[in-house]
C-alpha cells in the first residue's frame, strides 16, 4: 500500500475500503487501518513509516498519533514529552500493569483527539 503518491493518497481518500481491498492485507489489518487503530496496526504486522503516511493523509501530526495511541491529547502528550516522558516504571516489560501497557491504550473507538472529537 503506498501513500507516497498523491494520486493515492486522493484515491484512498475517496473509498478507503475500496483502496484496501486492492493489497493483501487480512480483514482484521483492514478493520484497525479504518479505524486508525495504531496499536493494533503494530500487533499485526504494520509499521511506524506506513503509519506516519496514513496519519500524514489524515493531516494529523506525529503527536495527534502518538497521543491517541496512549490515551492523552495531543496537548498532554507534548506536556508529558517536554517533561521528561512516560516513567519505566511498570513499563519495562508487558505484564507490569504501568500506564503504557497495551490493556491501558483506548484504541478503534473512532473517538478521542486523534479524531478531533472525544
């Protein structure tokens, strides 16, 4: 799937189903591309460079996606990077319970800053 080209992204922009029926991707990698669901793009194959395309596409910034991956805003993302970033704590490895764990991360809900509406 490429976005690199204008042409595509008007294309994807226009019937962003249609657009995807065209690549070999599962149901489920389609699903969480239409919902702009990011963390779940990265559980099942996707990547930082793709997603960035798409959030670009979208007009939205690399703080709008970063913050709808972990629940803030795009304001509180940047407060909470300018002040030093996440604590490891309970984030070094999966199961800890901190705040940047995946079960912690609202994602698919079609709500919150990524969408500009919460």
């Amino acid at each position: 799937m490429s976005l690199m080209k204008a042409e595509n992204r008007a294309e994807f922009k226009a019937n962003e189903r249609a657009y995807l029926d065209k690549y070999a991707m599962t149901e489920e990698q389609k699903q969480a591309t239409l919902k702009r669901d990011f963390n779940r793009m990265i559980q099942l194959g996707g990547n930082i460079y793709f997603m960035a395309k798409l959030g670009f596409t979208d007009e939205r910034n690399f703080q709008q996606m970063a913050g709808s991956m972990t629940g803030m805003t795009e304001d509180e993302y940047k407060a909470m990077m300018v002040g030093g970033g996440r604590s490891a704590n309970g984030n070094r490895r999966l199961g800890e319970g901190g705040d940047a764990q995946p079960e912690n991360q609202p994602q698919g809900s079609g709500q919150g800053s990524y969408w500009g509406r919460s």
